[in-house]
C-alpha cells in the first residue's frame, strides 16, 4: 500500500509534555482501526492500488485532528493551543490533496462558544508551526501546490474555515485571512451570523448586505466559498451572487435523509448549474438513509452518492467525508449546545457510535473507492469523482 513520507514526527515533539502543554489521554492504535474490510477481487485490486499510485485524490473535507481518549477530557484539551494532529494517520490515508479546517469550529481558547476571531488565528498559527516541524504534509497557496503533492509523496492542506462568523462585521478580514493562507470558507454554520443564515434557521432570510461584499470580496482574491452549512436560502443567494462556482464541501441529499443538514434537490442543481462540487459527508449520525435510518454505515452513505450523480451528473460530485481520529461522536455531544449539531440532524433516529466503513482517515477516502470498484464503476467516473472534478474547479478559483 502506498504511503506518504513520514519520518517519525509527532506533533509538538519540541516541547516537553507537562512543562510546556497538558498531554491528555489519546487514543492509541486503535484510533487507525478498520471497522469494515471491503474485499476486492484481484483484478479490482489492481484498479485499486493504481488509482492510489498515479491519480490525485481529494478530500473536501477530514481532519488530521486527534480526539482525546476519554470524554470528560474533551473540553479542556480544546481550551488550549496543543491539540495533537495525526501526521502518520493522514499518511496512510491515500489523500494528496486535503481541505482542513483545523478544528476552528471548536477552539475555545479565549472564548466559551467558539468561532471568535483571536481563536482561530492562534488555532492557526499554532498548526502551521507543527505544520513546519515535518515532512508528512504542507500548506497548499496555490494550484500548482495540489498538483505537487502526489510527485513528492506529500498531502497538499487547503487551509479552510468552518464559517465566516469571524469576520463579524470586518470585510478587510477576508484579505487578513488570504494572507494567512486560507484558501477556503464556510459562509456560516448552523446558526445565523452576519452574512446570512445557518441550515438549523427557522426563518432564512438569505444572504446579507455584508455577506454580498464578503462573497465579491472571496471572488476577487482567489478563495473557495463553501456553503455546507447555510440554509436553504442563503446557499441560493451564495449560488448566485458567487462569479465563480461555490463547493459544497460535506453535506448530502434531502432526498435520501430528510433533515436540515442535508441539501434541497434545489439547491444541489443550482450549485450544480453554476459549475459546483458537491462533496459526500460521513460524519456519524449526519448522512443517513431513509432505508435503514438506525444503521450508519458507508451503504447509507454512498446512497447519497448515488443520488447525487443522479441529480447533477457525474461531473459535480465528489468526496468529503468529514473523518477524524478517536471518537467523533463524543465530540459532537460535548459541543452539540454550542454548535447546535443534534439541531441540525433533524429526523429521530437511533444515534450510530461511528460510520461503519467510514471511522477515520485511515480507512474513509480508500473504502469509498474500493466500494466504487466493487459496484463495477468506470475507472473514468471513479478518477472525476476521487479527485479530478474538484481539481478541474479549483484551477479557476485559485491563483
């Protein structure tokens, strides 16, 4: 199996654990585990690893982030700048090209509810000095950068933001963010901010006066609009107003689970139409299927690719699992009232404790394409889905 370099490095090895941050309790091998193992054929083994080895693939959306091993640890590992990123996961993931918001969503170093603006530029900052410690992974600035990364054996990072509630009402804080190298942002999350509304939203108003500038001003610089999280609404006036085509970076459809998180058939045709990238989420509890709404497993979730290539074509989809290390839904529960994600899940159901297929980078990206192969995909439609649709977007957007 191909891997990428990896020379030993763990997060903050310059430092001393218990001088210079808290060390808490990680999980350990057991957070690279396989939950389910799709068996190929021989000759769909060959597909497999050459599609490792020569074609890019791109991630919307995971995280080399580590979740510590015990709950009740959650929140103070957040409240302080050391949290671990898993080089060596991301490593043997098969990703080349990666969009990582670095957890800003939950940095609470200054503030109790998160997406402020001192914390996610110390978040930033604080990843991009490990960042720099390494030779596992590199901070992408500019097309070229993601092509770079499958002929040195690396993972490009698009730096990308979860939301622009940072911006509060400081347009020139996009330029601020471009130089800092952000190449990616969410207009919201699930609650309203200053440039429109969240999906979780009884009354969606739409996109801002302020918002309007925002998206002119993400246009101008060369930056990814992401509306994963916007209501209904608000994602049309993105749509619409964006001169270039806008991402949906992790999400699903609305016809295969009915709930706020997931997309309109309205919306996923006009992103679609305006020469979008629909990415398929895996977070646990999020991508669920009607069919069996009590089980989420990479099944449920590759039903909302199907649908997808149904609904806008095999040219506007692609994959952002939303994947991290450790228990991704002892994170939700610890952040669910500050970020209003059981809001957003909608339809009751019976609460999945991970994706079944689809735990962690380790094994996400390389299950989805060996399910792929196994549905007897063309080689072509598995290449755009896997990497080369979002690439042939990126190339307009970025510098």
């Amino acid at each position: 199996m191909n891997g990428k370099n990896f020379n030993g490095y763990h997060s903050f090895q310059y430092l001393t654990p218990g001088k210079h941050y808290k060390p808490f309790q990680l999980p350990q091998l057991e957070r690279y585990r396989q939950t389910e193992e799709i068996k190929l054929r021989e000759d769909q083994e060959k597909i497999f690893e050459t599609l490792l080895k020569y074609y890019p693939i791109v991630s919307l959306r995971d995280h080399g982030f580590v979740v510590p091993k015990n709950q009740e640890d959650i929140i103070p590992y957040c409240r302080q700048l050391h949290t671990v990123y898993d080089y060596e996961g991301l490593a043997i993931s098969g990703v080349d090209v990666l969009f990582d918001n670095f957890m800003d969503g939950i940095s609470i170093l200054t503030s109790t509810n998160g997406l402020k603006w001192d914390d996610v530029i110390l978040t930033l900052g604080i990843r991009y000095c490990d960042i720099a410690k390494q030779n596992t992974v590199y901070i992408a600035k500019n097309y070229h950068d993601l092509i770079e990364a499958k002929r040195t054996n690396r993972i490009a990072i698009i730096p990308s933001l979860e939301a622009a509630s940072i911006l509060e009402n400081e347009l020139d804080r996009v330029d601020v963010l471009y130089g800092l190298g952000i190449r990616c942002m969410g207009i919201t999350y699930n609650e309203a901010n200053t440039l429109g509304a969240g999906l979780i939203e009884k009354r969606d108003s739409g996109l801002t006066k302020f918002g309007c500038k925002v998206v002119e001003r993400m246009n101008r610089l060369g930056m990814v609009i992401d509306i994963s999280h916007c209501g209904d609404q608000t994602s049309l006036d993105v749509i619409y107003a964006s001169e270039t085509p806008v991402f949906i970076t992790h999400a699903g459809a609305r016809g295969v689970w009915n709930s706020p998180r997931m997309k309109s058939d309205e919306v996923l045709k006009a992103c679609a139409d305006k020469g979008g990238i629909i990415g398929v989420c895996a977070a646990p509890n999020t991508t669920l299927s009607a069919k069996n709404p009590n089980e989420h497993t990479i099944e449920s979730v590759m039903e909302h690719l199907e649908y997808l290539i149904d609904l806008v074509g095999i040219d506007h989809v692609g994959l952002g699992p939303d994947t991290f290390f450790g228990d991704h839904v002892g994170l939700q529960h610890a952040f669910d009232d500050m970020l209003s994600l059981s809001e957003s899940h909608g339809e009751r159901f019976e609460e999945s404790a991970f994706v079944k297929g689809l735990e962690n980078p380790a094994e996400a990206m390389k299950n989805m394409i060996k399910w792929m192969i196994k549905h007897d995909y063309r080689i072509l439609d598995i290449q755009k889905i896997i990497g080369d649709n979002a690439l042939r977007v990126l190339k307009g957007i970025l510098p």
